[in-house]
C-alpha cells in the first residue's frame, strides 16, 4: 500500500526538547527527522518559544518536574532506541533530565543548543556549568558548533585545524564518549570534527551558500539519533554511531543544499 511510510516498530526515538512553533527548529524538526527516516518519533519538551521565520518573540521555560512527568510517562511506557536533547532551557532541567538519563542504556546524542540562529538565548546562565557538570559525561556524542564549543569549554578556539583537534579532544575530556564538533568554514569548505575514543577525523562538506540554515543543527543530531535507532544494539558500538554520524552529516548538507524559502526570514 504506497499510501503507508513505513516504520520499523522498533525503531523509536525520543528527543527532549524546544517547541518551534514555525517548524523549522526544535522538536517539530526533530520529529519530522525521525519520521523522514522511518522511525517512530516520541517528543518531551521543555520550553515553548514564539517564533516564526522572522525571529523568536518569547521563549517560556517548563518547570523541571513538568518536563521529567512526561519523560518518565513515556520512557515507562515506550522504551526508545536513542534519545536526543535539544534545547533544555535551564541548568535545574539540565540536571534533572541528566539525572533520569543515568539510568538509561540506549545512545544519547546531546546538541548543546545554547541560542537560536536568530540570537535569542535558549538557555538560562546555570547551563553552561549544568551541562558540564552533569550532562556531557552521560552523552554518548555531544554535537556543539564553535560557539557553543568555546561556551563549554570558556575559551576562544583558534582557526587552525590543530585548533580544532585540540578543541575536540577537550570536550570529549568533559565526559561524553564522542564529540562532533561542527567547526563551519574551512579552507572553502564545510567541516566538522568527529572523535570516537583516540581517532579523531574530519568530515568534509560542499559549503552551499543560502541562509536558510534554521534548524539544521537540531535536524543533524535528530538525524543521527534516527539512524542509532534504526541499526540494531548488537552492532559494535562505535562503528554503529560513527555510521549514523555520516549518514547525518551527509543528509542534512543535502537538505540545505536544496532548503526552500518558507517565510520571509530565515
Ligand atoms: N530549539 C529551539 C526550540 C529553537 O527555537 C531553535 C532555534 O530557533 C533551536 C533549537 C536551534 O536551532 P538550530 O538547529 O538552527 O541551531
């Protein structure tokens, strides 16, 4: 029946996060990622913005025991194949939700999301440390861009490719067993640095030139927790989220490639 998208019934993802009103950003992209690779989208969230593609209005955070009601209802209930966090809005989320996902044991991929491309903040001032202290050490990959990388690591990051490694393997000094970092232009080029135990490697892209970027970070780490929830917990551990991470890249690259305009802003 070609009216039917298929979905693996064990192919399940959960992500913890913003509400994008718009569509472009937050958890409206991440399900629409989950369910544009064939897997069965669950969403938790935790602050609710007013936006559209012009900018954001309002952002309203959740209270920490509201966002851990509804990811203790559905983990209860639906156990998930990978988990994604998003925006979290405060360090007491942060904390709370890191707390929960002590007890977990499928992949998380955590997307530090510190601002929206608009710059309106996302996340209170105690984020910064909750995400170190309490977070990064139980991710599997953290996906931070450069700025959200210096916030982390509260240092300017140089524009070398040294840099750069260097910059990686002190994330992953943090606590979270792998680190993409998504470092932009380089050399004419997009790049990103992934670092899975010691080896580190670049990820090369074609650079597409439109500013219709919203919501590509939240559509990479959901892309990637997609593909963690498609392959199977027996594969071997580092290939099986180094997979993901290509097909993730590789993905939402082509998605900006040929992004259309919805709206007039971004
Ligand atoms: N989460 C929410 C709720 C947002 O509104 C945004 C951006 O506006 C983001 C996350 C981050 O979006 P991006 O993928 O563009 O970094």
């Amino acid at each position: 029946d070609d009216r039917r998208v298929t979905i693996s019934p064990q192919a399940i993802a959960l992500t913890i996060a913003g509400s994008d009103p718009s569509g472009g950003a937050g958890l409206q992209a991440d399900l629409k990622a989950f369910q544009q690779n064939g897997v069965y989208g669950m969403s938790v969230v935790t602050l609710i913005t007013v936006q559209n593609s012009l900018g954001v209005g309002r952002v309203e955070m959740l209270s920490p025991e509201l966002v851990c009601e509804q990811y203790d209802a559905v983990v209860s209930d639906i156990p998930p194949r990978a988990i994604k966090t998003g925006a979290l809005g405060t360090g007491a989320i942060i904390a709370e939700i890191a707390d929960r996902l002590d007890g977990c044991d499928c992949p998380i991929v955590v997307d530090p999301v510190m601002v929206s491309k608009h710059g309106a903040p996302l996340v209170d001032d105690a984020a910064v440390m909750a995400y170190r202290d309490t977070l990064l050490p139980r991710a599997t990959l953290i996906t931070p861009n450069r700025f959200e990388a210096e916030r982390l690591l509260d240092r300017k990051i140089g524009g070398e490719l040294d840099d750069l490694f260097d910059a990686t393997k002190e994330l992953q000094e943090l606590g979270p067993e792998m680190v993409l970092l998504k470092a932009g232009e380089f050399d004419g080029s997009q790049l990103h640095v992934f670092l899975a135990s010691d080896t580190i490697v670049t990820l090369t892209l074609e650079r597409h030139p439109t500013d219709q970027t919203q919501g590509a970070g939240c559509s990479l780490a959901a892309t990637i927790a997609a593909r963690i929830a498609l392959s199977s917990p027996e594969e071997a551990h580092e290939p099986r989220i180094r997979a993901a991470v290509d097909f993730g890249v590789a993905a939402v690259n082509h998605a900006i490639r040929f992004a259309p305009n919805y709206g007039n802003g971004r």
